[in-house]
C-alpha cells in the first residue's frame, strides 16, 4: 500500500466532532492549542448523538454530587457562549418530572433536589394539569418542577462550539474518516481517508465509535433510539412557556416530552426504548412502525393534544456503559490519548464542562473538576 500523504502536524487532533468534540476544540483552541478536529460525517450531522434539535438540561436528575459539580460550570459555560452570539443556545423552561410519587424518577428527582438545595416545587397530578394543562396526568400521579433547568438547541450548540473554536484558531474537516491512529516516539500519528496527520496529543470524542476506536473491548454498546414530533392543534398548550420539558414515569417506562424548538410539533421520545445494540456504520436508520406506534401511545395518554399527525421521526444512539454513567480518562496504554465515551442517553448538557476537562487532561494531565467517578478504572482491570 502506498504511503499516505503527510497533511501537518499539529498540537492535537480531537477525534469526532459532535456535542463532546466540538466543545473539547474549543477549550483547547482558546488556549492556545494548535487543534485539529476531524469529524466522518458533516458538522453537525443526524448521523451520531447530538441532532433532534433540542436536549435538556437539568441537575435535578443527577445523585452524584460530581454530576452537580459538572451540570453547575456546564451551565456557566453555556451561558457564556450564548452571551457571545444573537441567536439563543439555552433556554430557561425548567423540567418536570411526573409519575407515581413512588417511582424512582419522582423520588430521586425530589431526593436530589433536596439534598443539592435545587429549586423545585412539589405538584400533584391536578397542580400539574393546571399549570401546564398539555399534560393531563392521573389523579396519583406527582409531579416535581426544577425551576433552574432548560432546552438547548442541539444542533445549533455544536455548530455554537465549532464557530467559536474556529475564531480561536481551530481547523475542522467535516467529511474526513479517521482510519487509523497509533502512538509513536514522540506523539501520534492520525491517518485518515485524506492522508495523515501528526499530532503531539489525541482527544476521542467518537460517540457511539468510540469501542471500535479506542478498543474498549464492547464495555460501551451504541443502541438504537427514536424521537418523533406530533401535530398539535393546540399549540398554545405546547408553547416553551406553557408546556416545560418533562420526563413521565408510566408503567411502560420512562417517555420524555419537550415543545417544539427548531422542528415543528411536540417532542416525544422513550429513555432506552428498546434494547437494541447497533452496529453504527451498519445500521438501519429508517425509523420503526413500531417505535412510531409506542411513541404515539404515550403521547394520546399522556398529551393528548400533542398527540396529533406524524410530523417527522429521528433516529439517534445513545452509547451505554455498563453502570450507564460515562467515562472520561486518559487512555490505560497510551498516556497522550484521552477520551470521553458512554454517556448513557445523557450528558449533551454537561459536553462543556466535559470539553473544558478534556482540554485540562490533554494539556496539563489534570483536572480541577471531580472525574474521578468517572474513571475507567471503576469497571477493574
Ligand atoms: C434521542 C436522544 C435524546 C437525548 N436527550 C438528552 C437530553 O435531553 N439531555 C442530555 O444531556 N443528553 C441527551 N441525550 C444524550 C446526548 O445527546 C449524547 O450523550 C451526546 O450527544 C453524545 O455526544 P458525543 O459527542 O459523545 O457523540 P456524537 O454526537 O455521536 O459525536 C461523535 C462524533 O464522532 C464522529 N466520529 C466517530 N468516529 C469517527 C472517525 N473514525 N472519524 C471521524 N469522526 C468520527 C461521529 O461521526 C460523531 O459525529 C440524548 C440522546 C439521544 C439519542
């Protein structure tokens, strides 16, 4: 095979450009890195995690005080680089959780809205439908509402993050395929389907990638999920300002629902429908009948006037890891390699806290923010 082609050298190539990767180029470019971020499909894409238009952010859902420590300057840091731009990447709708007051969605939210000093009102099933009347919940059901919390743009927040990390001296290939990396002497070198590259560090941020790339040995499994838009005939009921995202705990699982914010309609997607590992180059993407049908009966339950025609359906992966929380470490061989992968169908709203502290492995081999939790080393040798 013929050598290829030799295209630079930089300080460090961050491998997948998508909620995770853009924000790592960015905390590393604006220090001063030379930062190189090389994603296989477009920037942003619908082909990875962070597309469907909206994510929610809300610490209310998090035990783990190092969650908190993580939610709390991703927050800051989002608010940050919307201060910067005229076009909103954060909006503050807070969250809601409904369901059996029994139920551990419920009780963990109210337990760790307590425990962190969180703002949040406690609702029964008649406060929820009269104050948001696009939920009509059971008499039983309770409801916990996280004042501090919000939407994000999905898409808009990684093409956010790219932007910035360009005006800070970033380049980004989008359409450029990492084949292969391997550490040498004095670095890494990156080979590509466009020809090679040679960095002092590596940053992975390869999503539902990330096993095959980093050879985690199947310990994080992309998965299959999907989110559809209803019809609404009523959409002053599913406005930001009546109708905040919420997750509902049925005797089916846990759905979540979200109002419309760059796609039409009422948002509806079920936390790890079905377990269903993917392979994610050989996938099929078109959306299920099924999936669809399971979505809809939520919606006519649970939202009934947000349960109108199929406006459109999204297939996306979540990446989960063993204990469905993520890992963020400097690679077990090869020390100038770090890496963030399995964030479990969470963790896009974390992704600058989760950039800033990959760019301080990367460049200082620490970091100030509390990842031991999140080590590779929970899992053995
Ligand atoms: C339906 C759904 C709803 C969700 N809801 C929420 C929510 O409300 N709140 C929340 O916080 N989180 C949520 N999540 C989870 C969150 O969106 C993901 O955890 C997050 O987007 C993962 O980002 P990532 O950068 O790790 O992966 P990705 O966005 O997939 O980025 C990885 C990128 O790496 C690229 N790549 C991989 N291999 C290579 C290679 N060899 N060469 C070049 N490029 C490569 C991929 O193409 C991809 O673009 C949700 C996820 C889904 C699917």
């Amino acid at each position: 095979m013929p050598a290829q082609r030799h295209r630079g050298t930089h300080d460090v190539v961050v491998l997948g450009v998508g909620a995770m990767g853009s924000a790592a180029a960015y905390h590393l470019a604006t220090r001063g890195e030379d930062v190189l971020a090389l994603e296989q499909f477009d920037v942003p894409n619908a082909k990875g995690s962070s597309h469907g238009g909206s994510r929610v952010l809300s610490s209310a859902y998090y035990a783990d005080p190092a969650y908190q420590d993580l939610c709390g300057r991703a927050l800051a840091l989002w608010r940050d680089l919307d201060d910067r731009r005229d076009c909103r990447l954060y909006h503050p709708t807070g969250w809601l959780s409904v369901g059996p007051p029994e139920s551990d969605l419920v009780a963990s939210t109210r337990a760790n809205c307590e425990r962190f000093d969180l703002a949040c009102d406690v609702l029964s099933a008649a406060e929820v439908r009269d104050r948001y009347p696009g939920y009509d919940l059971p008499d039983g059901f309770a409801g916990v509402y996280q004042h501090e919390a919000g939407l994000l743009h999905a898409e808009r927040c990684v093409g956010a993050h790219v932007t910035a990390a360009c005006a800070a001296g970033a380049e980004v290939h989008g359409r450029e395929r990492v084949t292969d990396w391997h550490p040498t002497d004095d670095g890494v070198s990156v080979e590509t389907d466009a020809g090679r590259y040679r960095a002092d560090r590596l940053v992975v941020t390869a999503g539902a990638w990330a096993d095959g790339t980093l050879e985690l040995d199947g310990l994080v499994v992309p998965e299959r999920q999907l989110a559809a838009w209803f019809g609404t005939d009523d959409p002053a009921l599913f406005g930001r300002a009546e109708f905040p995202p919420g997750s509902v705990a049925t005797g089916d699982g846990v759905y979540s629902a979200s109002p419309s914010l760059e796609r039409p309609g009422v948002k509806v997607t079920r936390f790890f429908s079905v377990d269903d590992p993917v392979d994610p180059d050989a996938f099929d993407r078109e959306p299920t009948a099924e999936g669809e049908s399971e979505l809809r009966r939520f919606a006519r339950e649970y939202l009934p006037g947000g349960a109108g025609p199929t406006l459109s359906l999204q297939t996306c992966m979540f990446t989960v890891s063993p204990d469905e929380d993520f890992v963020l470490d400097v690679h077990p061989d090869h020390d100038r390699v770090v890496f963030a992968a399995g964030f479990s169908g969470h963790g896009f709203s974390l992704a600058p806290a989760v950039g800033e502290a990959l760019a301080d492995l990367s460049t200082e081999g620490g970091t100030d923010r509390n990842v031991a939790p999140f080590g590779l080393d929970r899992f053995g040798p």
